[in-house]
C-alpha cells in the first residue's frame, strides 16, 4: 500500500475508532439521513454530531450533499468494503504466521 493508501486507512480507521461515527455510518449506510435528523438521535449538540458527521466525510466513509437547506448524508459502500478487504489481508498475514508456527512446531 502506498503513502496515500495509508494516510487514507489511517482516516477510515480513526473515523471508525468512535463509537459514535459507528452508529452514524450503520445509519447513512442504511439510508440517506440528513444531518439534522442524525443530530436528534444523539445527546449532544448539532455542532458535534456535524464534527462527527465531517470526520466520516474526510476519511471517504460517507458522502453529504445539499437539498435546499438541509444537508443530507449517504454511506460509501465501497469505502466500507475496502476497510473489510483491509482487515482481511492483515487476518491472511496473521494465518499464514500461525500455520507456519504449526508445521514448525509439528516438525519439532
């Protein structure tokens, strides 16, 4: 992976490290929420949840886009698989150093 892959997996990691850009990304992937209407489902400010809602936007994971005066965010699925795909070429890395750990110790 390159420097701008990693860059970019370090934004999608860090926006999923919170719990609740977590709730907010299973939301828009589910459907197209406006900010607003995800701003009521928290117990904190608009201002936050829209911070949060930014973090998702810059790390790729969601895109927003204006109707009139709401702005209204979608989830990128395609962004949410590449994490997957991520995440499984590190558990393939791990696997193969554990069934070369088992041979050795099988051979030992």
């Amino acid at each position: 992976m390159d420097r701008t892959g990693e860059d970019r997996a370090d934004a999608m990691f860090h926006a999923l490290a919170d719990r609740t850009r977590r709730d907010i990304l299973r939301r828009v992937l589910a459907g197209e929420h406006s900010v607003s209407a995800l701003a009521e489902s928290y117990d904190m400010s608009f201002a936050a949840v829209q911070k949060h809602v930014a973090v998702l936007e810059r790390a790729g994971l969601l895109t927003k886009r204006r109707s009139g005066r709401q702005q209204l965010a979608s989830g990128d699925v395609e962004a949410v698989r590449s994490v997957s795909s991520m995440l499984d070429e590190l558990e393939h890395i791990w696997r193969g150093r554990i069934d070369r750990i088992d041979t050795f110790l099988e051979e030992h």
